[in-house]
C-alpha cells in the first residue's frame, strides 16, 4: 500500500512538474539539488557511502541540467558566471564524495541555498519564456 502511494506521488508529482513554467521548473531543480546536498551531509555524518554516493551524483546530475538550460549567448555575463559556478559545485561535490568531507558538501549548499534565493526573488512578470538559468 505504502509503495503504490509513493509512486503515485512521484506520478502526480512529475506529472504536475511537466506543466510548470520554466521557471517553476528550474526552482524544483534547485530544491532537488538542496535535499540531496542534506542527504549526503546526513550520509557523511553516518558515514554511510552508499547513500553519500548517491545522493552526491544526483545532485551532480541536477547541476548538469542546469547547466545544459543555460542560454550562453543570449545570457550573457551571468549565463556565463553560472557555467563557471556550476562546474565548481560539481568538482566539489566530486572531491567531497572522494574524501567524504562535509565542509565541501555545506559549501556548495550555501551556493545553491543563495543562487535559489536570487531565482525565487525573480518578479513573477518575468517568469515567462526561457528560462536562461
């Protein structure tokens, strides 16, 4: 009963994802990426590998499509600082999985927490069109 409720959430929830606004979209990646980043900080602190490894490769797959959303050309300067940022979030988190260091995994969390506060501080007016993360 519990199994089938869980993945009619995640239905519901994929479902409900595919609809939003790009915006929306790319808010619920930065949420994503925050709750595998508290999961792998959990996983250090167990010291439990498996799921510090997993939970730092989903968060890496989530910067990847962050930076794969990425308009270079037309997002000018700040496009092009998030490329730079994503890519050191990424080689951190790598880093923190090899030497199990939750410094690293708190670091890329305050960037992700202060990059996700500037997003959602965006004026609704402007959440229309691509989504230039």
């Amino acid at each position: 009963m519990a199994r089938h409720s869980i993945q009619q959430y995640r239905k519901n929830t994929v479902a409900s994802l595919q609809e939003a606004s790009p915006h929306a979209q790319v808010a619920a990646v930065f949420q994503h990426i925050l709750g595998y980043l508290v999961a792998a900080s959990t996983a250090i602190d167990r010291e439990d590998i498996k799921l510090r490894g997993e939970s730092i490769s989903k968060a890496i797959r989530l910067l990847d499509v962050l930076k794969a959303s990425l308009d270079l050309e037309r997002g000018g300067n700040i496009a092009g600082n998030l490329d730079v940022l994503y890519d050191y979030c990424t080689q951190k988190l790598i880093i923190a999985n090899i030497e199990s260091e939750k410094s690293h995994v708190d670091e890329i969390t305050g960037i992700i927490r202060e990059i996700k506060e500037g997003w959602d501080g965006i004026p609704t007016e402007y959440h229309h069109g691509d989504s230039g993360a």
